[in-house]
C-alpha cells in the first residue's frame, strides 16, 4: 500500500560540492542544541506491541491532517512501524517523562509494565495517559540514507480533556541536548 | 533535478475509516501544543531574496545529513524555495527572537533591514547572527495535502564559535502555543 521512494543520496551530484567541509559531528551538533517537542509511537503488527520515542514528529497538513516523522534503523521498532497499516502517536507532557525515558531504553521490554498501555478498538498499542494521542494510516515511506520518513494521515485524535485530562494544567516535554526540559510562564521570552 | 511524489490523498480509501470523526481544529489543537524549535529558511533564485520562519525542521539522517522541513502553500515563499537548488536553515536561539518574528510577518519586505543579512560565498542570503545555520541541497520534495515537504542534504554546517558567538550563553528558542519560549536550567525536568 505505502510507496517507497528514494530520498536522496541517488545521484552523485548530490553527494559532492562542499560534501568533504561538513563534518558529521558538526551536522549532529547543530540538531543536538535543536529543541523539540517529544512524541511515542506504537503499533502492532500481530506480534505484539512495539514502541519508540521519538522527536521528529511535525504537522504537515491540516487538509488532509498529515504527519511526518524519521525513524532511524537503528532502532529496533522500526521494522514493525515500517511494516504497520496504522500507528498511535502520542505527545508527551512534562509528567509523562517517564513514558520518553521508557520507550527511549533499548534491550527492555518496553511494554513489560501493563498499567502504562492497553489497547484502542481497532486494536492498536497506545498509552492512555499521554498528553494527547493521535491514530493514523501510514500512506508514504520514503527511504532517507539511514533513516525512513513516514507519512501519516491521522485518522482519530485524542485530547487532554477528552478524557478528563486538564489541558492547563499539561506542560509539554521538551527535548535539547540530552535533556529534558518543561514549558511554563517562566520560561517564556516577550 | 528534484523529484516530485505524490503523498497523501491519492486513494480514495485514505479518505474513509475514521475521517469523519476527526476535527480540523482537534487536530491543530494537538500540534499547537507540540513544542518545537524555530528556524528561518532562506533562499533565492535570481529574483532577490526570500525567507520564512518554520518550526518543521527535522534531522532525519546522519549519513548522509538529512534534514527535512515543511512548507505551507499559504507562505509567500514557498514558491521561491520550492523552485531553489540550495537554501540555508537557521537554527534560532532566544537572543534572535526579532528574525523569527520578522521572517513570519506576512505583508512586508522581511530583507528591509540590511543589517540583519548578509551573501555566502555561494551566493545564498544568510542571518549572520543565527545561533547556527546549515547550506544544503533541495534533493526531493513531496506534495503533501496543502504543503510540501522537503529534503535537504547537507553541504555545510557553521555553529556557535565558528565566528566568535558563544554556545553556551546561546539557549535555544522554542515555539508552543503561539508563544515564544526559551530553555535554562530552570526548565529541566529531572
């Protein structure tokens, strides 16, 4: 069903011009003073749930609702989310740091505790005290050197309030430099 | 040279399922209060230059350096980048909060202030003052409901200390919920 395409790295054009003054570690730098907001991402393909956080997840489109994320190869979900008709993605609140820190550690069982996650109707992963959730069909996957940016056209969306979570009183997961930050009125810049 | 991919929309079964229960609004409601950091994109293609403020900038490969960022079809740049071999991502600190808000002002002339650009060698308008900023190569660009996503391979990188700014009294700044914020160590969340 999703389309793969090649992303870049095809021609050799691409890869020379001022190819040899970029280090990888400056590349890495830069992104590393990069904040952004933190998001978990879950689904199943009938062998059990996978999950992985991730802070990559950006709106595209409001008409078609569209989300775009990356998923490295290095992680181990990334096969099973490849593989997934749909996914559960969920936006962390400062008090759901332990979510962040739970699906960000490798070589567990990420889903071992049962009271974080349960299951949507249609049958998806998801963890109900997340922030806001929003669940949606894969339709493009593009291969992008050693990564894979999915195309998501969400489906079903999940608010704080919905569920008698209080939106105010939810500040937002931030992730800079290896550490994660919350938002607040103090934090603001006029 | 730059390949264009339908994304989303194309069958008619991405448009069913859950679709009608979805809102407009609920889905805005959720990415505003996804935090994330803020760029400036310039670029220009002969007919002076052009800029926007976007907080769609995602690093999505090390190797080769990928980065990819959004771009809404309502932004008076868009064209212009669209059509651009090259284009430089500024990475914006809280100090440099009057670009982001000068280069997401619709209706004026955001290059007016001579002051605050300048040419690379290679010919592409750039902020000197950006907490970092990185020149790349527009390699594919997909249409994606009412924007365009596009990837950039990167070609060069300039941080703080590159030219005599300093990283750490640089702390990075954030948008959320139509407000300017900035990380400290008053922020973190242990």
């Amino acid at each position: 069903m999703s389309q793969s395409t090649a992303l870049a790295g095809q021609s050799p054009a691409t890869r020379t011009g001022f190819a040899d003054m970029l280090s990888a570690d400056d590349f890495k730098s830069a992104f590393r003073n990069h904040p952004a907001g933190v998001a978990v991402i879950t689904a199943d393909i009938g062998a059990g749930p996978v999950g992985l956080t991730a802070t990559s997840v950006i709106s595209v489109s409001a008409n078609p609702p569209l989300v775009v994320f990356s998923l490295s190869s290095a992680s181990s979900s990334t096969p099973t989310v490849k593989l997934a008709e749909t996914v559960v993605i969920h936006l962390l609140g400062a008090e759901q740091i332990g979510l962040a820190r739970n699906f960000a550690t490798s070589g567990i069982d990420r889903f071992a505790d049962t009271s974080i996650w349960s299951r949507l109707i249609s049958g998806e992963p998801y963890l109900p005290s997340a922030n806001a959730w929003l669940r949606g069909r894969i339709v493009n996957q593009m291969s992008a050197g050693d990564s894979t940016v999915v195309a998501v056209q969400v489906l079903q969306v999940d608010l704080p309030g919905d569920s008698g979570r209080n939106a105010k009183e939810s500040r937002p997961l931030v992730y800079h430099n290896r550490t994660w930050h919350s938002l607040s009125e103090d934090s603001m810049v006029k």
